[in-house]
DNA sequence: CAAATTTGTGCAAACGTTTGTATATCCTAT
DNA sequence: ATAGGATATACAAACGTTTGCACAAATTTG
C-alpha cells in the first residue's frame, strides 16, 4: 500500500537514485557519509525493495520452480512428499532461493504451467520430481537449454543432472535381507509403472534373486496401483494359491501399510505369517505396529540435495558430478522374521 | 535464452508494441485481420510473454505467499502439512494462482520473509499456517493492510478472514464419543501450547468432561512437545499411577501412534488396554494396526478453502463471513473399546 | 605544482510489459 | 461533398530497479 520506492528514499536522503541502489549493494565507491545519511532515510521511510523490478532487470529471480507431477493425488498423500520438500524448502530458505510451486491435473497442463514458469522467466531452474519413462517435461527442458535437475534420474538421458538414490541397489539390500533372513518365497510389489524408480526397485529385487538363483515368478510381482483402489484383490489372489510368499518386498511404506492391514484383516499375523519390508522409511514406519523394516533413502536429503545441486548449477559452480547419490540404508526393525530352513511351518 | 520479446513480435508482424499486447488480452478494437498476423507471428517466433515484466507494471503478481511456521521441523514430517498443501495447489492452480514457498527457521527469519514477500511485492496474498497465540505475524500484515487469511484463528482477532475447523467442537465430539463408550478416566495429550489450536482441543476436551460432570485431572493431561524426544515419560508416569486413564483423546494422529507405539511396547493392548482417539484423520490412520478412531477434519478443504478464501478476498468479492468452518466427523474404527460399566477388569 | 589517478556521485538507458492519449483511416449521415 | 463518429493502430510514458558512462572533486605521484 504504502509502496515507498528508491526514488522516494533518494529524494530525502539528498543523493540520486542510482546511489540508493549502490548503497543497498554495497558498492565499494560509496562514501561512509552517505551510505549513513541512506541507510537513515530507507529506515524512517521504511524502504523495501520491490523484488519484481529487481528481478527484470537483474534477469535473475532467485526462484525455483517446482511442478507436481500429474500423479500428485496420489503421491502427494504421501509424507515422501512433505519430506522432499521440507528438504528443498531448507536448502532454498539457506541459499536466499524461494519456491514456486503449481500443480497440474495431466501431462497436458504439467507442460503449460513448465512452459509458463520458464518461458515466461519466473524462475531461474527447474526441479523435476520423479520423472516418468521418456518424461517429455526433460525433453522440453532440454531443448530449451533450461537449467533443471531431477530427483529420481532420467532414463533416456543419463548424464542430466540428477540426485537419486541407488534404487537397484536398495531394492537388492532389501530383497538380500530377506534371504538372509532364510527366506525363499519373496513378493514384490511395486509402485507406479510409468516411474523410472519403479523399474529400478524392481529391477534390484530381480538381482538379488538371480543372484542365489531363486526363480522369478511373475505372479508374485504386483502393481500398486492396483492396490489401495481394489482392495488389493491381487494379494489375495498371491496369498491363496497354496505356495504362497513368505515375505514381501514392498516398494513404498504407506503401499506396505496398506497392505499390512489388508492381510491382517485376512487374518494373517505380521511378521509371523508374513514378512514385509518396506522403502522410504517415512516418520511413521518407526511408530507403526510391528515397526517397520524398511530402507531408509533419505528423504530429507534427497530434497535438500536436489534444490543443492541446482543452486550450484545456477550459480556456476564447478559441479564435479552431474548425478549426486543420496546413500540409502536398511533400517531392521520388526516386520520381518527370521525364518529357519527346517521351519515348514510355513 | 532465446528471450523473445513483445518487440519481436511486433516487428515480425509489421506492428506497433502495443497492438501486439492488446491481442494478447483480446483488447476489443482490434481487427480480425492484424490479430491473426499477431498470433503467426507469436507462433513462429515462439513467443511467451514475461511474466516478471507483466508483473511490474500490472502490479498484481497472481502469487500467493507461504510461510511455514516455525515449528516447520516438526509440523512438516507429518502428513497433515502435505494435504493441506495438496488442498491450496488445487485451488490455487484452478484459479490460475502460483504459490510462491519459502520456511524460517525462527520467528526472527519468518518475519524477514514474509516482509520480502510482502514489501517485496512478490505475492498478492499471504496465507499463514496455524497461528500462534499473539502471533506477531498477524500484527504485522494488519498494520501494513495486507490481504491474507489465516488456517487456523486469531485469538486476538476474531475477525480477521479465517478458515478453520471448530476443533472445541471437534474435541469435545471426540471425548464424548470415549465417553459413550463408557469410559470416565480420560486422559488427553496436547499439542504445542503456542499454537490457538492446541489450546481450542483442549477446551473441548474441557467442556466435555464437565458437561458430564467428570473431574478435570491435571496429571491427565500430557503437553505433546515433550513426547516424541523423552520418550514419553509423561504417559508412562501417568498409566503407572494406580486409576490410570482407560482412554485418551490425542490431539494429532502421529503422535497417537507415536503413543500407541509406547503403549504397546509397555504391553498394553490398544484398544484392549487402553483406547485411543485420534485427530486429523491422515491417510495412515486407517491404515495402522488397529485402525484408529480420529476425528476426520478434512484437511485437503482446509487447504483447498483457505486458499479459495483468500482468491475471492483478492478479486473484491463479496465475502459473504470472514471466517469459513470446515466440518469435522468422528470416524469411528477400532482403537477405542467400549467399557461396560460393570466391568472392573481396568 | 601540474599531471595522473582514485574516489564518489549523477545521468540516462535498459529490462519487457501495459495503457492513456493522439492520430489516421474509414464509414455513415447530412 | 463533408462533418462527425467509429474503428484501428501507433506513440510514449510508466512500473522500480540496475549499471555503464561521464564527470567533478579529492588524492597521489613525479
């Protein structure tokens, strides 16, 4: 309302505007005097900046974008979310950067509110959560030679920038354990198709059982996105063929809480019945009954690292790496039995 | 990096700068045939319009401004933040609004930012996040007469445009309902006190005991801060008393499992043992093992109408209140058991 | 002590839009 | 034919900054 300018502040001070602004930069060729004599005017005047100028001419607007993907409704009940972003928002809040976020209903409106967010010099770079197979949103934003990174990686173009964790090698931890765990009948199931890290868990779990030489059976690889909406019908159906699983990989916890309850109320005890063990290790993992086995990505610094990497990008530091690895950890805890060879209990 | 500007345009099209504009906002006189020489031109060119320009000199920045609380640590693990989040976006990106982000990590630095925000004229409107009591926040944004709207209410202002629930109304419905149950022994488990919601819950949970003429226990009532990091020896000093409470109304659901999760451990059977009611409703309470009795305060329309709140306040609407309420409803699952009275097992 | 350099400040252009006012062209009505 | 009003477009100022250049004053140098 008030909106005092530098105009304003110039005229009481006695200077020019162009002093006001070298003043409010520091600049080195100013006199103590009247940078004073300045500094007093901006404060009985109650001088603020008007970001909005400074960005237009500066070209710079100290933003990052930030597109829900299109699948938001669904991962965005999701505490991962909040996670990724309380770590962005850390590392932004630290760098002098802010967020601009938008939402998008599909692919359609995803790539509009990009092109509005870049085109149209809102922001400086561009964060990409989760990419989808052949994302056209990395297309777009590297024709335009626009700078962005990735959280999740990019499988078409591999040497994008990106922060990621070592899916494969996290979904081979968790399934590994299992085994060693003594057991032989492992599930999996994984999280939405289309995403580049559901390929990769899978793919990790599909190692680590070629690996001791267990067959891969098909029928016991589920899609979660079948699963919260159907009443995971596909579970029973795995559950009740007469060599069912004995542990389940499940390639997000609140899919695995989900399906926890689902075979709870089938009657099944956890871990007695059933093993599962988790992926994200979100707060409420710990605090579920059992506690959760699960592997830990570090969610927080998944997203603190990401808007990090960016910011290094846009400032031109030397980036050393284009992929930075957020190291992952299996966090034991009590959802999954140990199960003795000569145990055919089950 | 290519910049293509209005001039460009204009240029191509073998028109004035100005002409290029008012086809872009459809301006009425202006003729069918230049428009469609315009629009090729945009085309072929590959014009977007600058919005940080546009911004300048419209002076409305289409941006909404969110500041998380302080309490961001802690608040933001938890679900509730994201949903409300998803419920803003939704609105927001409807309304052809962007949220611009930032968090604090003290009171000191959230005044700093909203203050960039607001002289800095980035953002049309400021959304703040559960108040706290005397929040200094709101004092500042009434002072400059700044539009915002508040999740949650001022204590110190009751007028000023709010969207929130009747949580006296909420905790009281949830003590009741343990009251129904047949329980008498109730105990209840705030949230930080600084905050007017922490203290609304716990009138409810007030009114409730006395509407029944039970006798209000300090010893009953457990601050929540001190819960998650001690380990919960407020609960466990409170259930080794000799007439420990059969239930407790727990003013946030993660901190309810984070309870149950000690219960449990203790060797209390939930809700054999000891009943729990919940609040908030977040996807994994019904989810956990037992399912939790919460109350549902629909937290994506907390989101959604504040920020629809605040875009009717902006574009001159009549408001018909300032203060819209969001219903509640108890869900009713299973971590509450009904106590008969003739039942002395507790 | 004059010349050269440094120091401090102002002027004006630029950033990319929007919009009020002026002007030119074209109708329509007298 | 011509005044009067539409209609369609251009001009230029404005939004609030930053910054290159010019220039005066102060200081250093030989």
């Amino acid at each position: 309302m008030p909106s005092v300018t530098i105009k304003d502040v110039a005229r009481l001070a006695g200077v020019s505007p162009s002093t006001v602004s070298r003043v409010i930069s520091n600049h080195p060729r100013i006199s103590k005097a009247t940078a004073e004599k300045v500094r007093q005017a901006m404060e009985t005047l109650g001088y603020h900046p008007n970001m909005t100028a400074k960005k237009l001419v500066s070209k710079s607007t100290k933003t990052l974008g930030l597109v829900l993907p299109r699948s938001a409704e669904e991962l965005f009940a999701n505490p991962f979310f909040s996670e990724v972003l309380r770590g962005m928002l850390a590392c932004a809040n630290q760098k002098q950067y802010d967020l601009l976020m938008s939402s998008a209903n599909n692919p359609k409106e995803e790539m509009e509110t990009v092109t509005r967010m870049v085109l149209g010099r809102q922001v400086d770079g561009m964060i990409l959560i989760k990419p989808r197979k052949a994302d056209p949103v990395i297309e777009k934003l590297l024709a335009l030679d626009f700078p962005f990174v990735v959280l999740g990686r990019s499988l078409e173009h591999p040497d994008v920038p990106a922060v990621n964790n070592d899916n494969i090698a996290a979904a081979f931890d968790a399934t590994f354990h299992l085994i060693n765990q003594g057991h032989r009948r492992i599930g999996f199931v994984s999280g939405p198709p289309e995403l580049v890290v559901s390929g990769d868990r899978l793919a990790g779990y599909q190692k680590a059982l070629s690996q001791v030489k267990l067959p891969l059976r098909d029928e016991w690889v589920i899609a979660s996105d079948i699963l919260p909406k159907n009443g995971f019908h596909a579970v029973s159906m795995v559950m009740n063929a007469p060599d069912r699983p004995t542990a389940f990989v499940v390639s997000d916890d609140v899919v695995a809480f989900g399906m926890i309850r689902e075979l709870v109320g089938a009657g099944y005890q956890i871990p007695e019945d059933v093993s599962v063990v988790g992926f994200n290790n979100i707060v409420l993992s710990e605090l579920s009954n059992p506690p959760m086995t699960t592997v830990d990505i570090g969610i927080y610094h998944l997203g603190y690292q990401t808007a990090r990497h960016l910011i290094r990008i846009l400032q031109g530091e030397k980036v050393p790496e284009p992929n930075v690895t957020v190291p992952h950890r299996l966090v034991i805890r009590q959802s999954v039995r140990f199960l003795s060879h000569t145990d055919d209990s089950l």
